[in-house]
C-alpha cells in the first residue's frame, strides 16, 4: 500500500510499503477514504518530538471496513467508520472512567495509545491506503447513511471537534458564560464552534492570521489580533474588566509572539490574565515532558516558567491532556447527521496522498488559506 512516512524533521515522503492487516482476531481493518493532516503532525514533522524516522503518520482518520477479525462481533465490512485518533481497549480502569485517552492497556508502561504519534505506542498511522485498527468493536464510530454524502463533517469527529468540545468540558463552560480561545488554528476554531454551540455569551479567538480570524468570525467567535495589542487586555475590555468566564488553550508549547520567537508559556499566562479570578481553563494544545528543539535545558525537559502565584491568587481551575474523543463522538456526530453542526466549514484542501509532502510544507508555514488539509487516498 502507500502511505505518508517521517523520513526526519521537515521530510516526509509517500512510498510504498507493506499492507497492513489483521493482527489480532480484535482487529478491524480500514479502508481509509479520508484522513487529515493536524497541527499535532505538524510538531512532529518539524522535529519537535522524538519520533523515530519510518513512521507512517496521520490520526485523522476515517474510512470503510474491508476485513474483521474472528473476535469482532459488532462491526461489518461495509461499514463507514470514524476513528477517534486515541485507542482504547475498552477494558481498563482508565477507559472504564471514559479516559480513553489514557488507556493502560494500548501502550503499557505509559497511558494513551494513537495512530501515528510520537510516545503513544507502535501504531501506524492511516495517512494510508489501509489502517489497522486495534479493539474495533470499541473503536470504530459506525456513521450513518448519510456518512459519504456528509465525509468532509464526519471526518472532523476523528479529531478536532472532539478536541475543541474537550477543551471547552476542561474549562468546565456552561451555557451563558464567555469563553476566550487562545489560537486560531482547527482546533481553536472547533473550541470556539463548540462554545457557541454549548450558548456561550461571548466567544474570542485569539491569533495573528487574517484567515483564520475570519474563520474564527465565521465560527461566531470575535477575532482578538494579537499582533494589534495584548490579547488579555482586549478581553478584558470586552469584557467589563472582568475577564472571561472560561479559557481554551489550543496552541501549545511551541506558542510564538506575533514576530515568530517562541515563548512556551506565553498562552497560559496570558490566559491567568484574561480569564476570571474562580474561572476555569482547559489545555488541548500540546504539551510534552521533552522537546529536542527547545530554547534551552528547561525547555528542552518541558519545564515553563508559568505564573502559578496569579493562578492561585485568582483560583482558576486548568484542566489539561489528549482529548478522550469517545466521550463526545456519537453525540457531535448526531448533531452532523441532524444538521446542527457543519465543522466541515474550515477545510480549505481536499488533496490526494501524492500531494501529502507539498501540503504538509504549506500547512506548516501557516500559508494564507492553508487551514484544514484533507487527504483522499481512496480517490
Ligand atoms: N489535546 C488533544 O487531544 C489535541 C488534539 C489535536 C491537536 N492538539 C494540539 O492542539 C494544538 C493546535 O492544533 P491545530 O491543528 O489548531 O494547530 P495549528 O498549528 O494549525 O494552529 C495553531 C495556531 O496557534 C496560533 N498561535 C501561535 N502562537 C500563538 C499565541 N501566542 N497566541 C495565539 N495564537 C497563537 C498560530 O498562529 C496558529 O494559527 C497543537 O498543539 C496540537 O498538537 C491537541
Ligand atoms: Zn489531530
Ligand atoms: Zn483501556
């Protein structure tokens, strides 16, 4: 089959390589009809995590059951299907509690398991012709009729919608409270879509992209320019001075100001100041516990200077971690299918695999109009 593979930081290459198949009689095997590129990949692709060279990337996925296991009682070849980017086995305590993103089971001496990601065990990722899938019965999201016709919405469910819903649940929002966003990328543009959907007040998107500050207006959010003035200030003052009810990091450690030099903590500070004093933060962009790229030892092992006395003095919550995408893909998949929801508003390509390598470049440099990448290698 082909697929996308890391050859190392910035080169990644599409190639031929063994099929993947059924392993184990748990094992559901895909077809994958559309997959995703996201900026977790992008993290990896510059080499800013310790993946190995020779892994096939890519945890969007979605696609059609071609083969199951002997152990597999629920799913059907034929079915559509939506993979929610973290494996679960269904059975331990962590997934028993509905944190599939921390299984103990799918990548023992850690907690989590995904397709193609760095630090979550052996799994090939479904930029791919074929992915295997691990515990189908409890992985696969079986769509409804409607699941081809509506591809470039349920593909959201493997990911970013999921993620931008967890960091507003993190933050613990209710409806009529003010949520600020931090990062306007997919998945800030999920969070605030998903605030205005749980009846937020007021919505904010923070980043320095004209493109995806519209998209951010398009989500009904107010864009905040950060470039134009503090972000925390601006919220404040659209907010009487009192801050905003609830805050969603969706940057992640390698946050930059408006000129490109990097600053780790700078979202989570600015998100203490930006937030109410008892109000609540959820964190979904990523964090690791090393970066081979950092700006120094302290960042090299994950370690920010963070403003933990105003946090405290201020009483707010942070919630933090991979989004457990099984709590909330059947029901976002529900408002798709009733047409509550259309995530697919933020896809700006729909590519073939060939094109994988040109679109990781361009979605990389953040170029103007580079927002969501989705790749058909079934087309
Ligand atoms: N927790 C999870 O389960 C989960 C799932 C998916 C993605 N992620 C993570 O979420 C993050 C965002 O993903 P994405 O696909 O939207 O990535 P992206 O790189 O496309 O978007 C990030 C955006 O943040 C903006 N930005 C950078 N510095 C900023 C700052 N200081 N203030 C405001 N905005 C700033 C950038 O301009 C960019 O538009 C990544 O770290 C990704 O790894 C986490
Ligand atoms: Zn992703
Ligand atoms: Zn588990």
């Amino acid at each position: 089959m082909k697929a996308l593979v890391y050859d190392g930081p910035r080169s990644v290459s599409v190639r031929d390589v063994p099929d993947a198949g059924i392993e184990r009689p748990t094992d559901v095997l895909v077809r994958i009809t559309t997959t995703n590129i996201c900026g977790s990949d992008l993290h990896m692709y510059e080499g800013r995590t310790g993946l190995e060279a020779g892994k096939i990337l890519g945890h969007e996925n979605m696609g059609e059951v071609v083969e199951v296991g002997a152990g597999v009682d629920r799913v059907q070849v034929g079915d559509q299907v939506s993979l929610p980017f973290n494996i679960g086995c269904g059975f331990c305590g962590n997934c028993e509690r509905g944190n599939t993103g921390f299984c103990l089971t799918v990548n023992p001496g850690t907690a989590g398991g995904a397709y193609g990601f760095y630090g979550m065990g052996p799994y090939a990722g479904g930029q791919a012709e074929l992915l295997r899938v691990p515990y189908g019965d409890f992985n696969c999201l079986v769509l409804p009729e409607d699941a081809a016709e509506k591809q470039n919405d349920y593909t959201m469910l493997s990911d970013i919608f999921p993620t931008g819903w967890h960091a507003t649940e993190l933050a613990g929002m209710r409806p009529g409270e003010s949520v600020a966003v931090y990062g306007g990328g997919p998945v800030g543009i999920m969070a605030a879509y998903s605030a205005v959907l749980r009846g937020a007040s007021q919505v904010f998107v923070v980043d320095r992209h004209p493109d995806r500050l519209k998209l951010a207006e398009k989500a009904g959010a107010i864009p905040i320019d950060d470039s134009q003035g503090d972000p925390a200030q601006q919220i404040l003052d659209a907010t009487d001075g009192v801050g905003a009810d609830r805050g969603c990091e969706c940057v992640g450690y390698q946050a930059h100001d408006a000129q490109g030099v990097e600053h780790p903590e700078m979202t989570l500070n600015s998100l203490f100041q930006a937030v109410r004093p008892t109000g609540g933060i959820g964190v979904v962009g990523l964090f690791l516990p090393g970066d081979p790229g950092g700006a120094d030892a302290d960042a090299q092992a994950g370690r920010y200077p963070i403003d933990y006395g105003t946090l405290w003095f201020k009483g707010q919550r942070v919630g933090n971690g991979q989004a457990n995408v099984k709590n909330y893909n059947r029901q976002l998949a529900e408002l798709i299918h009733r047409g509550k929801a259309t995530p697919s508003f933020i896809v700006s390509h729909e590519l073939s695999l060939a094109e994988a390598p040109d679109a990781y470049q361009s979605f990389d440099d953040r170029l103007e109009g580079w927002t969501k990448v989705l790749l058909k290698p079934a087309a």
